[in-house]
C-alpha cells in the first residue's frame, strides 16, 4: 500500500500543454482542422501550436514581381491573416517557426514533404531578413506587440537533417539564425526567438550553437531540439514500423539542452522541446494503440522537470508529409477527416487536462493530485515493454491510501486500454475497412470512448483505500470526492417492491 501523503509537495506544472504540434499551418484553413482544433481546445485547453510552412508557397507571402524592368517583392499576409485569427479565436497562440524557404527566395530547387517544402538557404541574406521583418511587422500591427511578444519564435526545423536543410549545413544555418535574429530584434527587441531545433543524435549542435551566439553576440532566448525514441522506419506500402527505445530515453532527451549548456551564456534559457513522440512517422500505426498512450504517461507526468514545454507531433491525423493519408489511422490524436473519432493517447492528455493543481505524489505508474474544493485526482498507468519482445503485463496492480476529508468517498473512473477508449480495436475487427459507412462510424465514436464506472468507499481515519488492478496498456483516472448524503431518512431501496424489510 503507498500511502499518498496529505500535504502537497508543490503545484502540477503543466509544460505537458503549453504546445502541440500540427501539419504545415496552411491546413488551418479547413474548416474540418477547425472543427478539431476547437474540440481539442475544449477538453483538452494548450496555450501554444507550432507548425511547419509558415513561409512555403502554400501561405502566399512572398511574392516577387517585375516591374519596369526591375525586380520588387510584395509581401502578403491573406492566409496568415485567416491561420492566426482561426487560433486565436480558438484560444491558442501560434508557436511561430520561420520556414520554409519561398521558391522565389531559395538559391536551390530541393524540397521536403509531398507538398514540397524548400529546404536551400536564401539567395540573399538582405531579402529573408527583409521577409522576416515584414511578417513580424505586420503581425506586430495586426495583433498587438504584447501579443506577439508572447509567441516564441523559432528559426528553421530540424537543420541537422538533409532533408530539412540541404546538405545539413551547420555553417549555413549558423548565418541563417544570426541574420533571422537581428531581423526579429529589428521589430522589437523583446520578441523571443531561438533554436536551433534540432532533431535527435545531433546534441553536439548545442554547444556548437551556444559558441557561436556567444561569439557573435547573436540574440537567443530560447533554445528548442526535437525528441523521438523510434529507430529507422520499416517501410511498407502506405505505413511503416519502428523499434523503440525506452520512454525514459524521452524525458533524457528533454534533459539534454540543459545538461549540455551548463557554463554558456544559453544554460538558464527556456527549454523547448517542439516536437516529441514515439515515432516520427505519421503512418506508423503504433500512434493509433493504447500501447502509445501508456507508453507516454510517465513522460506527460515526469516531463516538466526537463523542459518548460514539449509538445506532441501532432494533434491531427490531416497531416500530409507523405501525401493525403490513405489510412483511417493516420499519425494523430484524432481522425479529423472522421468525425474527430478520438485515440488512447487524446484520452491521456484529456485525462491529465482533468488533474488537479496540487501535486501530492507521484510514481513509476502513477500521478496523485488535488483540486482547489478537495477532491483527488489519480492518473495511473500499466508498466509496457517497448522492446515488442513481449505484450507487456496483462495485469498490473497499485494500492494506494489516499487522504480525503469525509464520512466517505464517491470513486469515478475512467479506463482506457486495449478493449476501451480504442476505436482502432472495433476498427480492426469490422474488417479495417478503408472507408467505413457512416452506422461504422458510428460504432468508431462509441468505441472511442473510455470505459466509465463508479463505485462508494468507506473513509477512515481520513483516508480511503483505492485498491487498483489495471490491464495490458491500460491509462486510468480515478475522481475521488467527499460524499455528501442527502437522502431522506426514510429512503430504503430495500423496500422498492413495497416490501417492508422489518
């Protein structure tokens, strides 16, 4: 029996939802994105969005023209406009990542993703500084500088890789941030901007970024990496597969920048960890599983020790790196194209968005919190074994004495795990249809939602024992409030059938 103790041992941070990650941004402007979007906001509530494409052709900003002879560049900011409005309206700020290059900019022809993002370095440093400028100036102007000055700003995505910066140009880069930052510094010297966003295996980007915006006196106020735990991609038509790591190796990656910078100018910065996941791959099925869910727990519960955000790649399965998806399942919290179908792993983050602000212990398996007018709140979760040697436990057990003031307790849990909260189980069983009737969808939203139940214990001394047993990749939360009775005293369902019990 652990015996959760009554004082709390401080506040539940929350960098579990400052951000979350989406597509290119110009996916915003569906109104299915929306419709998501807005659902996530009201169960789940993150402060932050990041994604790709700000810059890339699909946004429309940069647009050069001739005239008279001469070379002009007109900046227009029609689809910025539409993206930052329908987040805003939606109560949440854009966690903005200047990229990628416009063809009209870039000094080569490579791209990235079936969208084709351009990956080369400017031709002219002169004109992407003029492009920053004129985006942040005009964001500035739209929506206020204490609004903007809120919104992280982050220069390029992960450089470290060739497929996002060609021929992964540390040197390049190093010239593509300085010239970015003094840009951003030119419309207001408290806008934040960082980096170097950097994807996993490439930490000695860290140092090397911290010498050489020390050297240069180059503006940083923040620092951002990437953290995934998935091995190379096992490809198959339309889907891939992936070995892991364990989830521990995530929350030592979170550790990384901080570790690594201790003695540079850059070591009391915030950390940003603006991507993070099991895999990278949005048609890794594994995304779909309670597997994913559980998995994850320890790391949404443990991960503010580390960084002061990090954010979840993605929260929709309109994704489109590799194309449309094929797939019902496809690399999110939900399916967007649908009806918002929900995944175990939404239901972790819906569960955590349900904790209470006053952190009284947690463990291995398990989260213990209280709120404001006294109930306790239990996120608790199965042990899983990332190595796909074996399922994982099929039971899993936790005893726990938990503090509550009252004669007794009303217990309200919610259960997630293979046969509940899981519509990618009803899915498979019906056949894994490609494009399922709308009575199957049907079915897909009832399975999706957690298994709920209630029951009543008996508190003494001022505590209540809440004896666990959970199943293979199980995530649960357990409510515990007070009872106050309020029955009358002559109320006795004993006697229903008009019966007298005496």
């Amino acid at each position: 029996m652990i015996r959760v103790p009554d004082e709390a041992a401080g506040r539940l941070p929350d960098a579990w939802r400052t951000c979350v990650g989406t597509g290119r941004i110009e996916l915003a402007l569906r109104r299915d994105y929306q419709d998501s979007l807005a659902l996530l906001q009201r169960e789940i509530g993150f402060r932050y969005i990041r994604g790709h494409g700000l810059l890339s052709d699909g946004m429309g900003v940069h647009r050069p023209y001739d005239h008279e002879g001469a070379r002009h560049v007109h900046h227009s900011f029609t689809y910025v406009d539409q993206v930052v409005d329908a987040y805003l309206g939606l109560g949440i700020r854009p966690f903005l990542e200047l990229g990628f290059m416009p063809t009209g900019l870039a000094s080569g022809e490579q791209t990235v993703f079936w969208w084709k993002g351009n990956v080369t370095p400017p031709r002219s440093d002169r004109e992407w500084a003029a492009l920053v400028r004129a985006t942040l100036a005009h964001l500035v102007d739209r929506y206020g500088l204490d609004e903007v000055r809120a919104w992280p700003i982050e220069v390029w995505n992960e450089p470290n890789l060739s497929d996002f910066w060609q021929g992964a140009d540390e040197t390049a880069y190093h010239r593509l941030y300085e010239v970015t930052a003094h840009a951003v510094k030119e419309v207001d010297a408290s806008l934040q901007v960082g980096g170097p966003a950097i994807s996993p295996g490439a930490d000695d980007w860290l140092l090397r970024f911290a010498e050489f915006t020390e050297r240069r006196d180059v503006p940083v106020d923040f620092v951002s990496k990437h953290a995934y735990t998935s091995g190379p991609a096992q490809h198959v038509p339309f889907g891939s597969y992936q070995t892991l790591a364990p989830a521990r190796q995530l929350l030592d990656q979170f550790a990384t920048p901080r570790e690594l910078l201790k003695g540079t100018r850059l070591a009391e910065l915030p950390v940003h960890i603006t991507e993070f996941n099991s895999s990278y791959c949005p048609d890794n099925p594994v995304h779909d599983t309670a597997f994913n869910a559980a998995y994850l727990a320890p790391v949404l519960a443990g991960g503010h020790e580390h960084a002061d955000s990090f954010s979840y790649w993605t929260f929709s399965d309109t994704f489109e790196e590799a194309g449309v998806p094929t797939a019902l399942f496809h690399g999110g919290f939900g399916l967007l194209t649908h009806r918002q179908v929900r995944k175990p792993t939404y239901h972790l983050y819906a569960f955590m968005a349900r904790m209470g602000e006053e952190l009284l212990t947690r463990g291995p398996d398990h989260l213990v919190t209280r709120h404001p007018d006294g109930r306790v709140a239990v996120l608790a979760w199965a042990p899983v074994d990332p190595s796909g040697t074996t399922p994982g436990p099929e039971r899993h057990t936790l005893r726990l004495s938990v503090p509550l003031r009252g004669p007794e307790a009303f217990v309200r849990r919610s259960t997630v795990d293979e046969e509940h909260g899981n519509a990618r189980t009803a899915w498979q069983r019906m056949g894994s249809p490609r494009s399922p009737r709308p009575h199957q969808l049907d079915v897909l939203h009832e399975a999706a939602e957690p298994a709920r139940g209630h029951l009543r214990l008996p508190v003494e001394d001022g505590r209540t024992a809440l004896d666990l047993t959970l199943t293979r990749h199980e995530i649960t939360l357990v409510e515990i409030s007070p009872v106050e009775e309020e029955a009358p005293p002559w109320s006795d369902d004993r006697r229903l059938l008009g019966r007298d019990p005496r």
